[in-house]
C-alpha cells in the first residue's frame, strides 16, 4: 500500500505546488478570477493576502516532497504535513465553501488512511 499512498501524497503535493501558482502569480489573472469567482476590483485588495496564502501552500508542498524523498523514514514527517492540509481544508470547507473539502481535505485524508494502512 505503501507505493499507492506515495503516488496520492505525491499528487496532493502538486496540488498545492498549482495552489501556490493560482494564489500568488495569478491570483488577478483571467484564470484566477474564473477559478476564485473574483471581480477585478477584489483581486487587486486582496492580492497580496492571496499571495501569502499561496506561500503557505507552497510551504505544505514542500513538507510532503521532502517526507518522500526520505521514504520510510519520512513517513512521519508525512503525516505532518496531511495532516495540516486535512485541518485547513476543513476550516475552508467551513468558512470558505463545501468545494475546499473535495479538493483540499478530501485528498489529503485519503493520502493519510493509505499511509497508516
């Protein structure tokens, strides 16, 4: 099970590589504004906010390519990491929209369950 968990870990981790790049480089961009349902106007007071909150993706992708290049031994490291993006996909599934817990929450519990297994 170990490889299956690996290639779901390895997935969420490009999620939040693409989180970074929508968050802090197209953020006001044509695809940003579709993705976030932002008006223009929005998107320029809000950028810097949303370039920070990429950073932090950014960070969380990190953590997750960094536990697969130890392997076994990154497991809990691993763990760490799915478990911070489990907690705030459910935060913004909460505070945000439904759709962050099938995006954010979602993968990252199921890369969690595979890994314990």
């Amino acid at each position: 099970m170990q490889p299956v968990a690996n290639i779901v870990i390895a997935i969420v981790a490009l999620l939040h590589v693409y989180f970074l790049v929508l968050e802090m480089f197209l953020w006001d961009k044509p695809l940003g504004l579709r993705t976030f349902k932002l008006t223009p106007d929005f998107a320029k007071a809000s950028k810097v906010l949303a370039a920070n909150q990429g950073l932090y993706n950014g960070f969380l992708a990190a953590g997750l390519l960094w536990g697969l290049s130890l392997g076994e031994a990154g497991t809990s490291i691993k763990v760490f990491f799915l478990c911070c993006i489990l907690v705030a996909g459910l935060y913004g599934a909460a505070t945000v929209g439904k759709k962050i817990l099938f995006i954010q929450a979602l993968p990252a519990a199921i890369g969690l369950v595979l890994l314990l297994m």
